[in-house]
C-alpha cells in the first residue's frame, strides 16, 4: 500500500540530503523517521500512563516561583513558535510573595 502525501520542500529537500549522504532512498529514510517518531509516540504513551499526579505536584511544589519578565527570551522564542503554527500563548501572571498560594505539600512563608 502506498500514499500520497505533502510536505514543505524545505523538508524534502533536508531528506533527500540525509538520503545522499547514506546512499539510500528518500523513502526509506522517510519509512524510518515515521516509525521511529511512531514509537517515540508509543514510549510516550505508556510513560504517562505509569504518571503519579500526586508525585508530580510534590515535585512541583519544590520549584521556586518566579516572576516571568516581558522579555524573557524563551518566552519571546515560544510565542514566537506558538505564533507561526496559529496557536498563542496564555498569559501568565507573575506571583510575587504577598499574593503566593500554597501549593501541595508547600508553607508559604509570612514576613
């Protein structure tokens, strides 16, 4: 069974380089990359089924909270991402100590 499908020419054209450079065909360097992303899919998958949302938030609750500036640059990079595939990025607001909340298994120190 074959399919057709399409994709940027940038992307066929960074293929067909792999494909060159291993003497093999862009098809199977496509076959490979398909199922290993499948199977990295897959190991995803089972990962998040063995999650414990209790342990998760413990270990969330060791992370110091801090404030995000305007022009953080990895803030700047993933609306940047975000922005090219449609989607954006919900506002995040800065918690300083007078407004802090406890959180699982945190005391949030008084001055």
């Amino acid at each position: 069974m074959s399919v057709k499908i399409k994709i940027p020419v940038e992307a066929y054209d960074h293929v067909r380089k792999i494909a060159e450079a291993r003497q093999i065909s862009v098809e199977d360097v496509v076959n490979a990359a398909l199922a290993d992303q499948a199977q990295a899919w897959d190991r995803l998958r089972e990962r998040a089924a063995r999650g414990d949302r209790e342990k998760y938030l413990a270990v969330l609750a060791k992370v110091p909270d801090q404030k995000i500036e305007p022009d953080d640059d990895l803030r700047r990079q993933l609306v940047g991402a975000l922005s090219a595939s449609g989607r954006t990025l919900p506002a995040i607001e800065a918690r300083t100590p007078s407004d802090q909340r406890e959180r699982p298994g945190q005391k949030v120190a008084s001055h």
